[in-house]
C-alpha cells in the first residue's frame, strides 16, 4: 500500500473514528443539556400556566373584595339593616367576569344574610365541607386585603371553584361573600407542543408527591391553596431534541469532512476549525434557547437600527403581518398610530438611544387597523465581549386587562358619586356637607353660614297625592336650591324633606336670610302635579360662625333651634339664630344639664289641685301636677322643663316619679283620715303601654283612693290602635280610671270616645275661659255636657278662675271642677291643711247655692 493510500487510509480511519469519538462526545455531552433544557422549557410553560390562573383568579377576588368593602354590605352581615338584594344589586351594575355563577354572602354565624344567582344554576356546594372549610378559614382573616380562601369542588361532569373574601367591620371579620366559579380550564390550559395536558387540584402533598413522581411537572397556584399539574409532551420535547442532536452532528460531520479534506491537503493548521463551528452552533443554541422561553409571547428581533430582523408566529397572530412583509422595517412605523401616546413612544426611542431596557404599556393597531394594548419590554442583545448588537422586543396582549381596569375605575367612580349624591334630586349628601365642613374647620378661619330648610306638611302630600307626588315635590325643590343659590354654595339633601344649603366662604347670615326668603318665595309659587295643584312651604333656619355667638361644630344644631323656633312661629318662614334665640338655647341647655341630674336625685315633685263636684262642693279628687324643685333655678313650672324634657325623651321618667310620689302621698293622706277620694296622673301613651305591660303595678285597693291616669286628646286620636285600646284595657281591669285631658281641641271623634269608653273628659280651658261672656261657648260647652251624659262619661271643667265659672258650669251640668277658683296646686304641705280647713260654703255661699239648687 502506498504512502498515498496509507495516508489517506489513515486519514479516512482517523476522520472516521474522529467523527465517532465525537458522536459520542457529543450525545454524552449533550444529552444533560438537552435534559435541562426540555426541563426548563417545561417549567416555564407550568409557570406561565400559574400565572394565567392566578391572574384569572384575580379578577374575582378584586370584584369580591369591592363589594364585600361596601358599607351597606357590611351593614347587611352585621344585623344593622335587612337587604336579601344587597349583593345581587351590586353585581347586576359591576361588570364581572363571565365565570361568576352565584355569590352569597353569610354572617359570623354561617348565615345566609343575601344571595344573587348570576348565571345558570347555582351548583350547590352550600353546607358542603369545602364551603365549611372556605367559611372558616376566611373568618380568621386578619384584614380585608388577605388572599381569597379557595376551594376546588369535584363534579360529575366538571369541577368548579368556591371563592370566599372576608367582610371586615372596624377591624374584625363579621361574615364572608362565598362565590361559586366556574372557570373555562381549557381556555385557561391550552395544550401545546410542551405540554399535553394541565388540570388543577386541591394542595395535598400525597398528590403532589404522586404526580412528581410520575414526572408531572406541579405548580402551586391561589397563594399556595391549589395545585396545578401539566403533564410534560415528552415524546414532542424528546423529539425536539433528536432532531436537535441529527442536526448537530449532520453539521459536525460535514466539518470534520471539510477539515480533513484540507488537513489532507495543507497538512496541518486546520485542527481548531471543529472548535469554532462548535462555538458558532453553541450561540446558535443560544439563540433558540431563548427563543423557546418567550415563544408564547410575540417576539421580534431587531438591528441597533431598529430594524426588523426576525419574528415568531405570535407576533404575526397578534399583529396580523407576516414576517416577510415587515422585515427590515421599524415597528414603530408601521404598529403605532395617531392614538398611541407619545409620551410613551419617546421614553421607548430614550431607552433605544440609550441601550437600556425598558418596559411599558402602548397602544399598538393591527394589520386591520384594529387597536390593541400590549405589554412591552426592549432589551439589548449583546455578544460575550460585551458589544451590543440589536434588540429583542418582547410583548403580549393586555387589551382585556386594561378594558377590565378601565372598567372597574368607571363602576369605582359612580359608586362614589352615588355615596355623595342623593339618588332623587341628585343634590350632593350630609357626607360632602360634613367633608366642607371639616375643611373648614382646618382652614385658617374656621367660619361657615348655614340655611337649614325643612318642609312643612310633607307628610300630607304622600299621604293624600301618593310617594310619586312627594317625590316630585323634592325635585322641585333641589331645582329651586340649585337655581337660586351660587355655584360655590352647596346645596344638600340631608333626610327625607330636609335640606341645607352651605354658603361660600365668607357669606353672612343677612346673605343667608335673603337667600332663604328668596328660596321660600319660589316654592309658595303655584305648582301642579297631574293636574292637581300642591301646597307647598317650608321652614328656614339660618345660623353663621359669623355672627359670633356658636363655634363651627354647633352650626348645624344652631341652625336646627332657628327652624324649630320657625315651625313653633307659624312654619313657613326664615328665621335667624339670633342673640335672643342663642340666649334661649343655651338656657335649655343649662336646663338640660341640671335636668340628668335632677332625674338621678329626683327633684320633681307632685303638687295637687283639687277637684271639687259641681253639686255637692265636696272634694271629689286631686290632680298631680309635676314641679321641679331645682337647688339652681328654684321651684320650674312644666311649661318651662317639659319641652326639653321631650327632647331628652325623659317625659316617661318624670312621670313615673310623679306616679310613685303622688302614691306615697295618697297613702299619707289615708293614713291620716283626710278626704282624698280620687288622684288623677299625667300620662303619655308611651307611658300606657309601659304601665300595662309593668307586672309590678298593683291593682288600686278597694278601700283606699281611685286612681286614674289622664290621656291628651291629641295623644289619644293618634294611638288609636288595637294595641292601644288593649293596654288601656289592660290597666282599666286592674281597678285604674281613664281620663282624657283637654278635651276639645279638636282631636277625638265621638267614636272614638265609645271604643275607649273614657271615666272621664276634661274640658279644654280655652273652652271654659269665655263662657262669662260668650253665649255660644256656654252652648257648645252644654253640648259636650249632654253627649258625656249620652255615653254615660263625666265631665271636668279645668280653668275654673272665679265663683261665677262654677255656677255657670254646676248649671250647665258639669260633674267635676278645678281651678285656681279653689285652689292652685299644693305640695304636700299645703295639701294637708288645705283638706283640713275646707268648707264647700267658701266657694259656694249659702244664698247663690239655693237659688241655683
């Protein structure tokens, strides 16, 4: 064999066994990475897999953790109101995702407070122990802004989820707003050429240790609650890599052919070119590597010019342009449009001038010309040296994401102006007036001007013309407020007929006066409502921080006492607190100080006026009348303590303590064989109700004095219910009288006089006072007189001033008398020695007594 033949022998053994040494170097070599490469593509399409499900579990715990904020929900799980529609209002406005079937919300005690089914069939996992599971571990939660308890629900024919958010009151959890989801796996786990298949399932580590086993790649999704399994395509990811190797060794083979060939030739110097074409495939690798990573993601490839060089599929299926027709050209040129921020488009050329990375949101248009958002991120690409040579861009599509922000900031925005603005009249709340006022509490001077406005008789409009009809009224009336007041006041509804309107800065109470008096001009105009005309006025309270009597926190209730003190006057009127009302308010409030505690140390105290019959003169009862002993202010007749005693709602209170001293003296009076046949009580219809129901009221002894309880006409007319007439009914059968005070003043029919079936009526004073001179009064007061007598009731006559009162009343007919005629009330004392020294002669002498006899 020749030296040619030998060498090239040689050569060809050494070239084959060159080629063989480095298959196997290469398959030995290559193999792990190939391994971890597959490994970590797989990884990365599991972890973009979590991040898709968590993101969509995301959108309901937001829309959930809303609502469960909102303070008529949270009044809702706390007992303060009923509203089984509460939730299913708030998702018929809020946009939700297309998965949310039912929501219930439950308080502490795992009771179903409301509930709205949204779509389909609930899937009634209620009571189930996934629901008791997700119940129990969200009522621990610490805050409202802790992760939602999720729960997997197995199904028949498709598993859902249950979603529960805590509903926080003043830092504790009070119930929790359970959602059933039922979220589309398969739009959400699309199976592609890395993986087959992805399911989620509950978090137990048995599971999670049985499916790594079986070479499931497992993810932890909703903070750790669930767990997601993909199922790794190993025959596609293996596959990959032969072709990967063939590939490699196709091009190995071929070098080392061309090596040889010009080894053969040159002899030498060409030993290293293997190495290099093992480098150059090596950043090849490189290259698709990272192309792998991102390739669910559009990606595109450009110069330092920005130019196209190359993309991938997505970003054709994002874009709707083929890679052909755009290469060599800029994105910018051809994506962005009109629309697209430029503020955006410049920081994105600064960080390309720059040769930094940036990410950012920009509005892009598709082939089609239609918009779409993406999330966009540039980064240089650079070589081992350090030296850049282009950029990859890398986005995806969040138009959904955005459309669902945008969204939620709209439903965010009309639920606060629905919290600030009245529904009807579309005037701001009591919440924007106190925010104005609290301003002006921490500016430099702290002065406001207020406008108070009640209406007068609203009632009666909804009662006679029907709620449509009021709420029209209240229309007018914001309109009246808007139109006749400035821009920069604010004028709020503040209840149902109430109103006030908050000067600007710096207006005074003349200002306010004029306003109101040109407001209340406006609304005494005629107006109509479905033909029919309506009578409308109001009442108007005026008070101003400066006028210098009230500091800024007093305004609204100063303005409060100057609309009382207007509706006292007549209604229909402006009225200004004033110095004299200031004055007179701060009176009641000295009067209501000393009051607490003349109701801890019983202060009030019982003074009786007789009550004398007609015919005989005798004594025939007393009634107890209430005084306040003060240590400050001395002995307080009720005209001055009883209208702020109905203010503090103590009335009852003073009574009862009337009721069991007036008792005591009664017993005395027993006890000293003193005439006191009868003791009559002022009482309240809160006060009935309270004395029926009261299992130690005693019935009146037999052989000791009447007792009877007296009634307003007023009062009466209004509680005239079966509950009513029951406790009066009640109290009559344990031996007590009823009596109805100031008859006459227009309250009381005559049928209702026979369903109470009175002991006794009390003549009105006003109708008493004029029969001196007034014919007509004495036959009117003798009508009354034979209608007592028809329905078999006594009468008393109150207001008895002098002798010729009694005669005229004992001839008409009356029963009963009293009066300062006989006496004024008497402490007890006085009551004592007035019984002992009485004489009937005194008050009717013995010539006028026959002659009337």
């Amino acid at each position: 064999m020749s030296v040619s033949r030998r060498f090239w022998f040689l050569v060809g053994v050494v070239l084959c066994a060159t080629i063989l040494c480095s298959a196997g170097a290469i398959w030995f070599t290559s193999t792990p990475f190939l391994e971890a490469n597959q490994a970590k593509v797989i990884q990365d399409q599991a972890e973009k897999e979590a991040r898709a499900f968590d993101n969509e579990l995301a959108q309901y715990q937001q829309l959930l953790q809303f609502v469960a904020a909102q303070e008529n929900v949270v009044s809702v799980v706390i007992g303060y109101v009923e509203n089984a529609d509460v939730v299913s209002n708030y998702f018929e406005t809020l946009p939700r995702p297309d998965g949310l079937i039912s929501v219930t919300l439950l308080d502490a005690l795992q009771e179903v407070t409301a509930h709205a089914t949204l779509q389909g069939v609930p899937k009634e996992a209620v009571r189930s122990p996934e629901w008791i599971a997700a119940f129990e571990e969200t009522i621990k939660a610490e805050n409202r802004y802790a992760p939602a308890v999720v729960k997997l629900i197995p199904d028949t024919q498709a598993p859902y989820l249950l979603m529960a958010v805590p509903v926080f009151n003043r830092g504790f959890a009070e119930g929790v707003l359970v959602a059933e989801v039922d979220i589309d796996f398969d739009a959400v786990f699309t199976a592609n050429n890395v993986t087959r298949r992805s399911f989620v399932a509950a978090a137990d580590p048995g599971f999670v240790a049985e499916q790594e086993a079986l070479g499931h790649w497992v993810e932890s999704v909703a903070h750790d609650q669930l767990s997601l399994v993909s199922i790794p395509d190993v025959e596609a990811t293996a596959s990959v890599g032969r072709m990967l190797l063939f590939n490699v060794m196709t091009a190995i083979s071929a070098t080392l052919l061309v090596s040889f060939s010009i080894f053969a030739w040159l002899g030498r110097a060409t030993i290293v070119m293997p190495h290099k074409a093992l480098e150059q495939q090596k950043e090849h690798l490189s290259e698709l590597a990272a192309v792998a990573e991102n390739a669910n993601d559009a990606i595109l490839v450009t110069d330092l010019e920005q130019r196209i060089i190359w993309g991938n599929p997505s970003f054709e299926a994002l874009s709707g342009y083929k890679i052909s027709e755009v290469r060599g050209r800029k994105p910018s040129n051809f994506l962005q449009g009109a629309d697209t921020d430029p503020d955006t488009r410049a920081a994105f050329s600064h960080a390309v001038r720059a040769r930094t990375a940036i990410k950012a949101e920009i509005l892009n248009y598709a082939k089609n010309g239609t918009p779409y958002w993406i999330a966009l991120s540039i980064t240089p690409l650079a070589r081992d040296d350090g030296q850049i040579y282009g950029f990859m861009a890398i986005s995806h599509d969040v138009t959904m994401e955005r459309q669902q922000r945008d969204d939620l900031a709209a439903a965010n925005k009309a639920t606060e102006h629905l919290a600030r603005h009245d529904p009807l009249t579309g005037l701001p709340n009591r919440r924007v007036l106190n925010e104005e006022l609290e301003l002006r509490a921490k500016g430099e001077v702290p002065h406001a001007t207020l406008l108070r406005i009640d209406l007068d008789h609203f009632k009666n409009i909804n009662d006679t013309m029907g709620h449509d009809a009021g709420d029209y009224v209240l229309t007018i009336i914001a309109k009246i407020l808007t139109e006749n007041s400035r821009k920069t006041d604010i004028a709020a509804r503040v209840g149902g007929d109430e109103f006030i309107v908050l000067m600007s800065a710096g207006a005074t109470s003349d200002q306010a006066v004029k306003l109101g008096q040109r407001i209340l001009e406006k609304i005494n105009e005629p107006h109509s409502y479905e033909g029919k005309p309506l009578r409308i006025g109001a009442s108007f309270g005026v008070a101003s921080t400066l006028d210098g009597l009230i500091p800024l926190e007093e305004l609204i209730s100063s303005a409060d006492a100057a609309l009382y003190k207007s509706k006292e006057s007549g209604r229909n009127q402006v009225v200004h607190y004033g110095s004299s009302l200031h004055d007179a308010v701060c009176f009641n409030r000295e009067i209501s100080i000393l009051m607490q505690r003349a109701l801890t140390e019983e202060q009030f105290e019982p003074y009786f006026q007789p009550q004398i019959c007609a015919q005989s003169g005798e004594i025939c009862g007393f009634e107890a009348l209430a005084r306040w002993h003060s240590p400050e202010l001395g002995v307080v007749m009720p005209d001055v303590f009883l209208p702020v005693a109905a203010q503090m709602s103590c009335i009852e209170e003073i009574d009862e303590c009337i009721f069991r001293k007036g008792m005591k003296v009664a017993r005395d009076m027993q006890r000293r064989n003193l005439r006191f046949p009868k003791v009559s009580f002022n009482v309240t219809a809160a006060r009935i109700r309270t004395l029926a129901n009261d299992i130690e009221l005693r019935e009146v002894p037999a052989n000791g004095p009447k007792v009877a309880f007296e009634i307003l006409e007023s009062v009466f007319l209004e509680d005239q219910t079966d509950l009513f007439r029951e406790a009066l009914n009640k109290i009559r059968n344990r031996g007590y009288l009823i009596e109805i005070d100031d008859f006459g003043s227009g309250h009381a029919s005559i049928v209702g006089l026979m369903q109470i079936k009175p002991d006794f009526m009390k003549i009105d004073r006003r109708l008493v006072m004029p029969i001196l001179k007034s014919k007509q009064s004495a036959n009117l007061l003798s009508s009354i007189m034979e209608m007592g007598k028809t329905i078999n009731v006594k009468i008393v006559a109150e207001g008895v001033e002098t002798e010729d009162h009694a005669l005229i009343l004992r001839h008409l007919g009356c029963d009963v008398l009293q009066g300062f005629h006989f006496s004024k009330p008497l402490p007890h004392a006085e009551l004592v020695k007035f019984v002992e020294g009485y004489q009937p002669r005194r008050f009717f002498p013995s010539r006028q007594w026959v002659k009337r006899a």
